[in-house]
C-alpha cells in the first residue's frame, strides 16, 4: 500500500467536485475547494475520523468494498477507482519490472501489414519494435540509442536530434497529457521498477509542464481515433490511430492507417517507398 500516493489521490479527486455534483445542497460559502471530508465519509458509510487518516497517509489498509464505497462517494471513473485499487494494494502488482521483449508473432505481424505504420509500447512508452513506415512516418528509431526510443522523453525533454519536433503532431499537448496519466498508472503497477520511477524522476526533475500535470493525479483513458502529422516530405496526413493492448506483457500496438483510396493512403504508400530516408528530411 502507497499510503502517501493514495491519500494525495483521494485528496485530489474530492477537492474536484461540487456538492451539487453528488446531490447535497451547496450551502453557505466554502472556504476550501471540493466536498468536505466528512461529506465524503457519509457517502461512503465510513467514520470521518478513517477518511482523514486515509488522506493524511496514516490509516490502515482499506479493504476492498470500502475503497469501493470511497470511489462511489467521490464519482471516480473505472480507471481512477483501479487506479486506487492498485495504490491501496488491494490488487495484486503482477510483477516487478515491465516487460520490454515482444512476441515473435507480433514482430512478424507489423512486418505484414500492409501500408500501415506500427510500433509496439512498452508500459514506459519506449518503442521496442517498428516496421519500416512508422521509420518513415515517425523516425527511424533503429538509428537512436535504445535510451532516447522513449516517447515520454521525447515528448517533454525533446528530441534526439536538434530542430525536430514531435513529429509534427497536431495533438502534442493532448498527448503530453496522456503520457503523464499513464505513467501514473505504470508506476502504480510497477512500484520498484527502476526503469519506471526513474524515469519520472527525470521528467519531474527536467520538465515543468511534467511536474505541473503529474501534481494534478488525472488518471483516465483516452482513446485518440485519428491523428494528424505534418511530415517535411508528404505534408499534412490525417490517419486513424487504433492502439491494441497486448495484456500478456502489457505492452500495446499502435497502428497508423487510412481509409482505401484517400490522398492520406496515397501519402502513406509515398511514404512506404521511401522508407527511412524519409526521417533525413527531419534532421
């Protein structure tokens, strides 16, 4: 259990709403933000004197139905409340360190596709393995140290190389956003990764927008269905984004195509002939 972690979740999730938003009467002027804690512990049936010493890091172990009484009171979504569950230990951590080796069928399969950039993430969002389109669309990852294959680096430190940028995405600060709320997660499930708490040591410690966003505790899943690049080469392409999870090695795949007969597959196939040579138009 991350007493500390948890209670500072808590914390943060109650000072977001509003008495309205659970149903009680706003009453007179509140001199601190969110419900009261007390407001909290009726909702959840649990005495106030728990709820304090839970946000305060002190309290015992909660069991299982009384965090989930807690996320009902504090309206957490299915992610937060998993989030919570993993920070209590009321969930089983699966292992130590996350994996970073990849099915050989995978490897394979983005081989295969046709006229679809792939790479595959690592729970710390280093890209382990790519197909020569996402070297093309993306950069060619095969000519950076394993260390700067990192997308969590590369979205908040900068790039490898100097004058890139982050692949001229159009969502950047959208995906710098998710970034941060997954890598809460991953450090939830991987507590005495080294891999994983140094890394977010070193993107608090090297990046202010990190720091501010990891302080907010946004936990949540967003799935982002298109994606538009400005690449140097084809110009602007709007592709769909489709990421699959890979449970067994929790890992996903992430899968970059356009509709048949688009100018967007006409510039992914450009693209596809080009190969890597494409990524020197960045450098």
């Amino acid at each position: 259990m991350d007493k500390q972690e948890l209670g500072a979740f808590l914390r943060s999730r109650r000072e977001r709403l509003r008495p309205e938003d659970v149903g009680l009467p706003s009453g007179p002027r509140r001199r601190t933000p969110g419900l009261r804690r007390e407001e909290v512990a009726v909702l959840a049936h649990i005495s106030t004197e728990y709820y304090v010493r839970l946000e305060q890091g002190r309290a015992p172990r909660p069991s299982a139905e009384v965090l989930a009484g807690i996320a009902g009171a504090l309206r957490l979504t299915e992610a937060e409340s998993r989030h919570a569950h993993v920070l209590a230990g009321t969930v089983p951590s699966r292992v130590w360190t996350h994996r970073r080796d990849v099915r050989p069928s995978i490897l394979a399969l983005i081989e295969r596709l046709p006229r679809t950039a792939a790479i595959v993430v690592s729970a710390a969002f280093e890209v382990l393995a790519w197909n020569g389109l996402a070297a093309a669309l993306l950069e060619d990852f095969g000519a950076l140290d394993p260390h700067d294959r990192n997308l969590a680096r590369r979205a908040f430190l900068g790039p490898a190389h100097p004058g890139a940028t982050l692949y001229g995405i159009s969502d950047a600060a959208e995906f710098r956003h998710n970034v941060v709320t997954e890598l809460r997660s991953t450090l939830a499930r991987y507590p005495s990764d080294p891999a994983v708490t140094t890394l977010v040591d070193e993107l608090r410690a090297g990046s202010a927008e990190f720091a501010r966003l990891w302080e907010r505790h946004d936990v949540r899943v967003a799935p982002v269905l298109t994606k538009t690049f400005r690449h140097p080469v084809v110009g602007e392409l709007t592709v769909d984004c489709d990421q699959l999870t890979l449970t067994d090695r929790d890992q996903h795949l992430v899968l970059y195509s356009a509709p048949t007969g688009s100018p967007d597959t006409e510039a992914l196939a450009l693209l596809d002939v080009l190969g890597a040579e494409a990524d020197a138009y960045r450098r």
